[in-house]
C-alpha cells in the first residue's frame, strides 16, 4: 500500500515502523491526513553508527477554503511564537553584554592601579 493514495474520505494519522531484513535499518513514517489530503508528514530512517536521516513535509497553501484557514492560523501561531523566540534571544544577548560589561567595570574600581616598576641601575664596572 502507498500512502500517498488515500480514500477522500480518510482524516487521520497514518504510521508505520519497522526494520529493513538485509540492512537492518529502521524506518518510520508518520503521515497526517484530513479528508484525503497530506496536511504533515515524517519518515525517518536510523542506520545506527552511520547516522539518521529526517525528512519531514508540510501543507503550506490550498486552494480549498477550509485548509486554507486552517493553514494562515498555522502560520499565524508560527509568527507569533517565532517572534517571541527572537524577542527572548535578543533579551539574553542584551543582558549578557549589560552583565559583562558592569562586571568589568565593577573589577576596574576594585583593584587599585598598580605601582610602575623602575628599570634596574646598570651594573657598576669592578676595576
């Protein structure tokens, strides 16, 4: 079966998993469908020490009107929360140049400065 062909009627969550007999490699794919159409989906494939590959698709536009709702409240919500992580980033980069930037002038005023050292006198000539 390919689940990408789907009965229009169809609006859930589609997952399999299993393991590849020859190579041993795991594999998953997770699949969301609304009234047959894709909205989000993952396949993941783990091949242990050689690494992990991810690939992962999303419904960004429609032109049926209830997906298209449903996908600008998508993106709404991932405006706001992408703005709130950009506010949050730039609060901790400010702060940190704030903090340090006191710390090393609060340790400027705590250490008295120090005294120059005079060159040594030329060694005196033994006759």
């Amino acid at each position: 079966m390919l689940p990408f062909f789907v009965d229009p009627s169809y609006s859930e969550e589609f997952r399999i998993s299993g393991q590849d007999p020859f190579y041993g490699f795991k594999q998953s794919a997770s699949l969301k469908y609304s009234k047959g159409v894709l909205l989000s989906g993952s396949v993941n494939y783990d091949y242990g020490e050689q690494g992990k590959i991810s690939i992962n698709v999303e419904l960004i536009d429609s032109s049926v009107a209830e997906f298209k709702s449903l996908l600008q409240a998508q993106l709404y919500m991932y405006n706001i929360i992408g703005a709130i992580v950009f506010i949050a980033i730039i609060g901790v980069v400010v702060g940190a140049v704030f903090y340090i930037s006191r710390r090393r002038r609060s340790r400027s005023h705590l250490t008295p400065p120090q005294p120059q050292s005079l060159p040594a006198p030329p060694p005196t000539p033994s006759i």
